[in-house]
C-alpha cells in the first residue's frame, strides 16, 4: 500500500506546489504591472508561467525522488529523465526571460524616440542579441544535458585535452557559417542595414524583413521573398534607400512631338503634385532634357516621402500627363509622319534587253515583204 501511496502523494504534492507558485507569481506580476504600466516588461514576464510552472515541476520532483524511493530498480534512468526535462525547462524559462527584457527595452525605446531609421537600428541590433542568447542558451542546455551521461563526461575530458586540434578542425569546417555569423553581428552594430530598410539586391528592390546571424530576408514589392546570406551584404555593393533618410526623388520621361507645350505640361505638373497625397511638397519640376530628329525628351521631377510614395506618384503623374496631352493637346503626342513613295518607270535589266534584242529582230525581219507585197501594182488581167 506504501508504493502505491508514496508515487501519489509526490505527484500530488508537485503539481499542487507547482499551480501555487505559479499563481504566486502571475498574481504578484499582475499587480506590478498596474503599479507602473509604463513598464511593459512585468506584462511580458506574464508570457513565462508555462515555463516556469515546468521548472518548478521538475525541480520538485526531482529533488523529492531520491526521498521518495519510488520505483528504485529504473531510479537511474528516472533520474536522469528528470534532470534532463529540468535542464530543458531552466533554458525555455532563460529564454522567455531574456525575450521579454529585449522586448521591453525595444517598446521603451521605441516609445520616445523620434528618428524612424535609430528605432529600426535599435529593432535591428536587439532582434540579433536575442538570437545570440537564444544560441548560447541552447548550446549551454545541449552541453550540460550531454554531460549527465557518463561516457560524454570522459569524452569531454578527452576533447579538453586536444582542444587546440579539434578547434581547427572546427573553424575549418564550419568557415562559411561562422563568415555569416560575424557578418551578421557586423550589419546588427555597423548600422549597414537595417529592419524596415528600402535595399535594391540583384536588381531587385525591397524592405528588409528579417536578419538573422546567417541569413537576412528582404520582401519585395510584388510580395515575393529573397533570402540571401548575410555575408553578401558586408562583400559586395548594394543600394540602400533608407539610408540617411526615406525621402526619395523619382523621375517621369515622357518622348513628345517638337510641338509640345511645355510651359503648360509644367503648370499641369504643379497642379498634379498638389492634388497627390503622395508628394510630400518638398521640389518638382519639369525640364527637356533631350531631343532627337522626330520626338522630344521631357523629364518631370517629384519627390516623396518613401520609395512606395515614389513610385505611386510617378505613375500617377505618368497618366495624369499622357490623359491630359491626348484630350487638350493631341498634337503634343509623337506620331510617325509617311508618304506614299513617288512612282517610277520600269526599267529592264540590260541582261534582259539582251537576250530580247534578237528574237525581236528576227519577229521583226518579214515586215518589209509585207509591206512590199502590199505596195506592190496588180498586174492587168
């Protein structure tokens, strides 16, 4: 009757230690986060009571197992069961810890900050510490989960030994992703490029959505995703629209007859820009910046506030200019002039008159008897 009490009253006694403290906890963070809710971080350690009822849970079995002397013939295997699934809760709680504090200190920052490009440095540099914690989290939790079985302690001891000679063999091998690695640490804190930057890769162009420390994910305007090492980035060139400000100028060329009114086309153009919500009224303008033999090549100017603004606005005046030079100014719009070619005699080749000079002699030669036959007097009866 004791062996089966003893497993009950331990189960019991866990889980009921375990919903206490992690009412406990929730009630006192609740109450912290209606003291001071211009703090988000005790609303976001609200997010770790799964995590943390699993280390209390196991923290409390385990300690109570070798007491309890339950099921001594698997105790080896049992114990180290739950070792391990507390190692495993102790690194999820670590990380839903180290989140919330990231999180917290971003939405605090993010809150009274003005500049738009420091917020999204900041996003950027905090998204890759939380990565970086994630990893050293793991790896620690992986070591120290391996380390409970004795054969990986004596093999640890071993690898100490050859350290030196296991560590390049390391570095060498693993070359490529510890080059991402550092290059992405190095776009996180060398401010290169950022969450939420406007970047032209490949010809393609795009919004960063996502860096990680290997690979960095940019979404394009026809909402397709490129993902690319981040190596690429600290290697090799790339336009950043964001860079030093979002504002952006775009250009409209247009090819028109040598009649077109330009001196209207840029009142037209004022009064388009004014009418957008696009344009962010900083400059416009409109100039011929070319002319060929047929056409001439007008160019209109106009800023925006983003890229997206800019390429909105440009099509927008794009239609506005074409719709009003075909109804009020037809003859602005190129045309291609023709004219029927004049008509010429036909003229045989020389090989021709040739080769038909003496079949037309010959066709030609009884004509005369013809004609003496017919001048030719009667003669009398």
């Amino acid at each position: 009757m004791e062996d089966v009490l003893r497993p009950l009253i331990v189960g019991g006694a866990s889980v009921a230690i375990t919903l206490i403290v992690g009412w406990a906890a929730d009630r006192l963070l609740l109450r912290a986060d209606a003291r001071h809710p211009e703090t988000p971080l005790w609303g976001l350690l609200r997010r770790c009571g799964p995590p943390l009822r699993a280390v209390v849970c196991s923290a409390v079995l385990r300690g109570s197992y070798d007491t309890a002397r339950v099921a001594q013939d698997h105790a080896v295997g049992i114990s180290r069961v739950l070792t391990l699934t507390l190692i495993a809760a102790t690194a999820w709680l670590a990380v839903r810890v180290s989140a919330a504090v990231v999180e917290s200190t971003y939405s605090r920052y993010a809150a009274g900050a003005r500049d738009p490009a420091r917020v999204r440095r900041v996003r950027t540099q905090v998204t890759l510490i939380q990565r970086v914690v994630t990893a050293v989290v793991g790896v620690v939790a992986g070591s120290a989960m391996l380390l409970t079985f004795p054969p990986m302690r004596a093999m640890g001891t071993s690898m100490l030994a050859s350290a030196g000679i296991v560590g390049i063999v390391a570095g060498i091998a693993a070359q490529t992703t510890l080059g991402n690695m550092f290059a992405g640490l190095s776009i996180a804190f060398g401010d290169m490029v950022r969450i939420g930057d406007t970047v032209v890769v490949d010809g393609e162009w795009g919004t960063v959505e996502e860096i990680t420390l290997t690979f960095l994910s940019v979404r394009t305007w026809d909402e397709r995703r490129i993902t690319m090492p981040v190596s690429y980035f600290t290697s090799k060139p790339f336009e950043n629209w964001s860079r030093g400000g979002t504002r952006k100028t775009g250009t409209v060329f247009l090819h028109l007859d040598h009649a077109a009114p330009v001196e209207a086309m840029r009142e037209k153009l004022h009064e388009i820009v004014r009418a957008s919500e696009s344009w962010d009224g900083r400059d416009w303008g409109l100039a011929v910046t070319d002319t060929t033999p047929s056409t001439i090549q007008v160019r209109a100017l106009v800023t925006a506030r983003d890229a997206d603004d800019a390429w909105n606005l440009r099509c927008e005046v794009r239609e506005e200019l074409i719709r009003w030079l075909r109804r009020e100014h037809p003859y602005a719009l190129p045309r291609l002039a023709t004219a029927p070619a004049p008509r010429r005699a036909a003229v045989e080749p020389a090989s021709r008159r040739a080769d038909a000079s003496p079949r037309a002699d010959a066709k030609a030669a009884p004509a005369p008897r013809r004609a003496e036959a017919e001048s030719a007097p009667a003669e009398p009866a």
